[in-house]
C-alpha cells in the first residue's frame, strides 16, 4: 500500500487539465472537419440522377429543364396540411435570407398523389409560398422511378370512407446541377443549419 | 407548470391572439371545467387543395381531466383530430379515433409537427384574412367555439423553432 508514492495532487490536477485541452482539441477538429466538409459528395451510385416528370403546364420536365443550377427537391402532396407546407415555407424563408444567392439553386416539389394533384392544381399550390418553386408531378411509372433513384419512401394508406392519405420522405434533398446528391436537411433541422447547408450547395 | 401556462398565455397575446375562448361545463357537472383556448389559426390552402389544416392551444386549468372528443367546421364536411410523427425521416398522418386528451393543470399544444385539427373537403380555399368557425366537443366541458384565422401558407413555421442542434 505504501511502497509506491502517489501521484501528488498537483499532477492530477494538471493531467486532468492536459486530457481535457487533448479532448477539447479532438473534439474541435472533428467539428470543424464536419461543418468544412461537405457531408456526401456527388456520386454517381448515390442517390439522385436524371428524371423525367410533368410540369404545371402538361408539359415534359426533365434534369435540362432546371437550367443548369444546383436544386432542392422535395416530394410530398398539396392534401398534407402540415409537413409540406412547413417544409417549402421554410425553404422560401432561407433563400429570401440568402438574398442574391437564393436565385443560384431551383427549388423543385414533386406531388407524389397524382391521383389527387393534376399538374395545374399543383401549379397554384406552390405560387402560394412566394418564391419561385417548379411544381411538377408524373404518371405513376415517371414518379416510382424518381421515389427509386432518389430514395424517397412512398406508401398511400387508405383511410376509412375510401381516401387515402400518403405517408412519405419529410427532407429536402440538396442536388447538384449534374442530379448528384449533395446533401439533405431533415424536416425538424434548424434555419440556420439548414442554411449552411444551401450556402454550400451555391458556393 | 405555472411558468409554462403563463408562458403560453402570453405568447398568445404576443402574437395578437384572439382574447382566449373559455369552456364552461354545464350546469348539470359536477366538477366545473374550464378550459381556455389559445393561438388558434388555421393554414391557407391552394384553390385546388380540398384539406387543410388548423392548430390551436387548449389550456385546462381545472382539476379534472378532459377529453378532445371531435370537432366540426361549416367549411368542411369531415373535421378529423389528426396527428404527425416523425419516423426515420418519413412523415405519417393518423387520425386519433379517441380524441386529444386534455389533462388536469395542463397545457396540450397543436401545432406544426405535431397534432392538428384536419377539415377534409373543403367547400373552398381558406384564404388569409378569412377566419374559419370551429366547435369544438370536450367529454366535460361541452360544446366549445372558436374563431381560427387563416394565416397565408409561406407565413408559418417560424415559431416552431426546429431548434434541435443549438449548439
Ligand atoms: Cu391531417
């Protein structure tokens, strides 16, 4: 019990202290590593790619369409009153803070209820948010095949009376002007990170 | 609990509420409810959009328990009690067949990403400006109306915050 010294008090005070500043400096360089690098890099087998869809005037809407820009895509349904308005509010409210670089992305919302949304209703829906927002929908065959290379999760459930509600992806995908993935904000994801991360998708 | 009642009493007058709606039971119960209602509005729908959503604030400050059981609109046949959850990044709407319960000295919130009161077919767009009619139906507070103005659809979701990463 006695036969090695302690250590004094001194020096486990200052080892404390030694592994903190080593911590802190750990953990520091793996924030700032996260918050410089982007979080996915375009890729080829990610999810994203070329498509093909309806616009609001019937006509054919594709990845040419969206001008060479890098853009935000979400999919949802004009019937859901509380998720798809919040989510393309909250985009139209970001880009109006990002003023002049708010014009170097499209900003695109793909109605997944074609049964519900016809391309004109879809139209109007999204000229309610103030910002311009490209409406577009499909048939069923165009639109399972952008849920599929996009990754976005699409059931209808039906719902007592013979209407159907649909239960789908809530984030907003960040593309580059090639259709690679970028990067997502979540639906609860604050402004502000959020708008890091469109900063990002411009710069 | 106080500080929380207080807090929403007067986030409602902050954000220009109507002054709050207060249910009282019926003569006839034996324990008197009251439960007053808060940041109600309901959100702008497009021309062709037949559902539309409205959220409000219940506060019962009674000792007894109460219970949500429906509610019912002239602006649209079906008013259903609905509810949002969040599951791996995919967003799920259910009705709740029971109601809202509404506990004794509580607050119940709806509010974007979380419950909402749902009219389904409507008989025209909710405009802003327009308010729309709701009673409400309480198991002991009764019949309970309220006034919900329309917010324009891009004015919302500021004060729901997403504040999940302050760092
Ligand atoms: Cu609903």
């Amino acid at each position: 019990m006695t036969t090695t010294k302690p250590p004094s008090r001194g020096a486990f005070i200052w080892g404390g202290l030694l592994l903190a500043a080593l911590a802190f400096g750990l953990g520091l360089a793996a924030y700032l590593g996260s918050e410089v690098k982007p979080q996915a890099n375009a890729q080829s087998d990610g999810p994203g790619g070329p498509f093909t869809l309806v616009a609001s005037d019937g006509k054919p809407f594709t990845l040419a369409n969206v001008g060479g820009k890098p853009y935000a895509i979400y999919f949802g349904f004009t019937r859901c009153p509380d998720v798809c308005p919040t989510s393309l509010a909250k985009m139209a409210r970001l880009r109006a803070r990002m003023g002049k670089d708010g014009e170097k992305f499209a900003m695109l919302f793909v109605s997944v209820d074609p049964g519900h949304d016809k391309p004109k209703d879809i139209g109007q829906y999204v000229t309610l948010f103030g910002t311009p927002i490209i409406g577009l929908t499909g048939s069923e065959a165009q639109l399972a095949a952008i849920e599929k290379s996009y990754g976005v999760y699409v059931a209808k459930v039906p719902q007592p009376g013979g209407d159907y509600t649909i239960d789908h992806t809530a984030a907003i995908y960040l593309m580059d002007a090639r259709g690679g993935f970028q990067n997502m904000i979540g639906h609860d994801e604050s402004d502000d990170a959020a708008l890091a991360k469109l900063k990002q998708l411009v710069g | 609990m106080i500080m929380r009642l207080a807090a929403t009493l007067m986030l409602a007058t902050l954000t220009g509420a109507a002054s709050p709606a207060f249910a009282h039971a019926g003569h006839h119960t034996a324990a008197r409810q009251t439960i007053a209602i808060t940041n109600a509005w309901a959100r702008e729908t497009a021309p062709a959009q037949v559902n539309g959503g409205g959220f409000l604030t219940f506060t019962n400050k009674g000792k007894v328990a109460d219970r949500l059981v429906s509610a019912s609109s002239p602006v649209a046949p079906t008013v259903q009690l609905h509810t949002m959850s969040m599951d791996g990044g995919v967003m799920r709407m259910r009705e709740l067949p029971d109601g809202i319960p509404v506990p004794a000295q509580s607050v119940v919130e709806l509010k974007p990403g979380g419950m909402h009161i749902m009219f389904i077919g409507l008989k025209a767009p909710l405009k802003p400006g327009q308010s729309v009619a709701l009673t409400l139906r309480f198991e002991k507070a009764g019949l309970v109306k309220v006034a919900m103005p329309v917010h324009a659809i891009a004015d919302i979701g500021q004060n729901m915050g997403g504040g999940h990463d302050h760092h």
